[in-house]
C-alpha cells in the first residue's frame, strides 16, 4: 500500500511552505513518526514527521514551495518489514546534500585554454581551485574567481551561497515595511540596577530551589514594562487603517535568538504574572525556540516587544519596532560606571535603556514618560514593583 503525504496546516494563516532540508534520501526506509524534513513558514520552522513506516520516495526538492495540502512525498508500506526497520534505525541519516561544481585536485592535470592560463598567472589565480561546468576551464571561469579589488593570491579564499529561509525573507520584508511605514524615532536612558542586583544575589538560590528556574533580570523588565504601559496606554496601542486600537492588556513579545534566527515569543497577560511565572514561561518558550518546535500560535499577538541585546554584548542600540506594534524597549549590557550619588562619585552596574517608539500615534512626552517609569521599576523594584514585600512577590 502507498501512502501520500501532504503538507500539514501549520496555522490558520499559512497557505505554503518551502521545504528547508530533507533528513532523508529518496529510497529510505523509514519508521512511523522519524522526522524526515524542516519544513519554513513566514512564522515559524517545524518538523514533518512520517505517518506510517516504509519505504519513501520523496516528490520535492529542498528549496521548493509547496502548498498546504499538496503531497510531498509517498511512502511504500509493503517495505515496513521489522528486518528494514532495524537497518533503517541504524542507518545515519544523511545530512544536507551540497551540489558543487566538480574541482579538480592539484594532483590532476588542469585542463585550460591558453587564455585563461594567461590571465590566471597574471592575476595570481590557483587553476587547481577553480572549478568549471564544462571539460575546460575558460577565461570566464578565471575572472569569476579573481577578487574586484585588485588580485589575492590565497588558496583558501572562498565564498558560499545559500538560500534565505522563508523566514527570513518574511523578516526582511517587514523590516523594510517598518521603516517605510512607520515613522520610528529612539529615545534613550540609563538605569542603575544596583536593587536588582542585591534581591538576586540575596534570594537567588532559595528562588531556583522554590520555583526551578533562576531569578533572571527579564522578570524586573517585564514587570517594570507592564506597569509603564498601564500608565502610558499610547505606547501599548497599534494603528489599525484610520483608528487607533489600545489594549487593556500587556502581551508582551520578548526576543529569542534560535537556531533559525531571532524570534519574539508572547508572554500573555504578563500584567497579571508573577515574577516566578514571568521567568518559568520565558525558560518554556526560549526552549521551543531552540528546540525548533515554537507554534505560530506562541509566536503572534504581542502588543509590546522587550529586546535584549546585552546579552551578545551590545552597550547601544536602536531597536527596530515589531509590527504591527507601536513600541519596543531594548536593554544593553550591564557596566560598572563611575556615576554621581549625592555628592560622591561610586561605581555601579549601569544600563543603557533604549524605547522605539512609532511618532505617529506617541507623541515624545508619552514615549519619555514611558521610558522613565520603567527606570523607576528597576532601580527600585522593592517599593515600585513589589510593594515593599519581596518574599511575598517572589512567592518564598
């Protein structure tokens, strides 16, 4: 019997995906549930497992967009015999095939016409690394591979190609759409997060052994984000055609850097979550990130964007806005810095905050406001976000 698979829904939205990588090889026996191919979305990357067990000949190439509901491949359950299951189990499973050009080694005889030797030697050209489509190696083969600044004689100069994932197109496009549609500017602060830095060292453990995730600075941001939204609703509003449509909630989309590039997980109802919460839900989404199998659901719907850039080590940025939203903040690395308390100069961990913000529905007192408060929540959580009561707001 032969079963046809096709391409799954991976949301209400999506209408095809391009096959990113195929994990198996025309002909392969494979089991039932062995993931055989990534497929890409303009949201999100996921696994296509196989229905049943058997031998399977695949009917796109990587690289192809294919429709939802169209088949992508058969499988041959005739072949589904325990004796192939056990030799399939043990068969490595191939990696991404790469298609070169054939190179000849320096060992063999390169074979070339008399000009393009000439201009191999003039411009310092290694025939060996050249490689060609045809039995000659020709003077277009040459140029191609002479740098456009001059000549480099380096044999182990090269270049690679590879196709943007539909994800990443769909990223360059709305970036682009940002900056033509909207009319973003960048206000700027800095915090000191010397608090923070005391409650974390004083109740770390005891919060990691209570709630199994550490107590991370994303928790304080949050919190300090969805109380300065309360007070600045501008910044938690998105354009929609000729109104303005504001939220009485704070979805909030935090950046994670994953094996596909940067993605924007929504933490919902962050007003309402706890730190130990914020934190425990942040650890679950960051891991379907970087596991691969985030949903296009947990990716779509935030009304506001916190970025970290700190973390790579960034010290200032201009955060580009998540459409359709109106607002992001970025956080930058932590530094000590000489800076003036009262009447005395004292080192203290600093950090560059930075709002950007859509001019077009936030008028720059909001946006300053905005910013402002959130620089009130962090450098004094116990009083602004905790309510004097630390234990109490840690849950310990």
């Amino acid at each position: 019997m032969v079963h046809e698979m096709k391409i799954p829904s991976p949301g209400e939205s999506i209408t095809e995906v391009e096959i990113s990588q195929w994990l198996v090889s025309d002909g392969d026996i494979v089991s039932k549930d062995q993931t055989i191919a990534e497929l890409d979305s303009d949201k999100a990357t996921l696994d296509l497992p196989a229905e049943t067990a058997g031998k399977i000949s695949l009917k796109a190439e990587e690289g192809d967009t294919i429709s939802v509901g169209e088949v992508v491949c058969v499988i041959d359950t005739s072949f589904a015999s325990e004796e192939n299951l056990d030799k399939a189990s043990k068969k490595e499973s191939p990696s991404n095939v790469v298609k070169k050009d054939i190179i000849k080694s320096s060992s063999e005889e390169v074979t070339a016409t008399p000009l393009a030797k000439k201009i191999a030697e003039e411009t310092g050209v290694n025939l060996n690394q050249i490689s060609t489509k045809g039995e000659k190696i020709t003077k277009e083969d040459v140029l191609k591979a002479v740098p456009a600044m001059g000549s480099v004689n380096d044999d182990n100069r090269g270049e690679t190609r590879e196709k943007l994932s539909v994800l990443r197109r769909k990223v360059s496009e709305r970036l682009v759409s940002v900056k033509n549609e909207t009319a973003m500017l960048t206000t700027f602060n800095e915090a000191d997060l010397s608090q923070i830095f005391d409650l974390r060292k004083k109740y770390k453990d005891i919060f990691s052994t209570k709630h199994g995730v550490s107590l991370g600075f994303m928790s304080f941001f949050t919190k300090a984000v969805t109380r300065a939204l309360q007070m600045y609703p501008d910044v938690n509003s998105m354009i929609d055609g000729d109104h303005k449509v504001s939220y009485n909630y704070s979805d909030i989309s935090i950046a994670v850097s994953g094996p596909k590039g940067l993605m924007t997980p929504v933490l919902r109802n962050a007003q309402n979550m706890s730190f130990a919460s914020i934190e425990q839900e942040i650890k679950r989404l960051a891991d379907l990130v970087r596991d691969k199998s985030i949903t296009v659901d947990d990716l779509t719907g935030g009304t506001f964007t916190i970025s970290n850039g700190g973390v790579f080590g960034s010290m200032l940025s201009t955060p580009i806005i998540n459409p359709p939203q109106s607002g992001i903040l970025g956080m930058h690395n932590i530094i000590n810095r000489p800076v003036a308390i009262g009447d005395n100069i004292e080192i203290r961990p600093m950090m560059y905050l930075a709002l950007s913000y859509d001019h077009r529905i936030i008028d720059g007192n909001q946006s300053v406001g905005f910013l402002i408060a959130v620089k009130e929540g962090v450098e004094d959580p116990v009083n602004v976000l905790m309510d004097g009561n630390v234990e109490k707001s840690l849950a310990i």
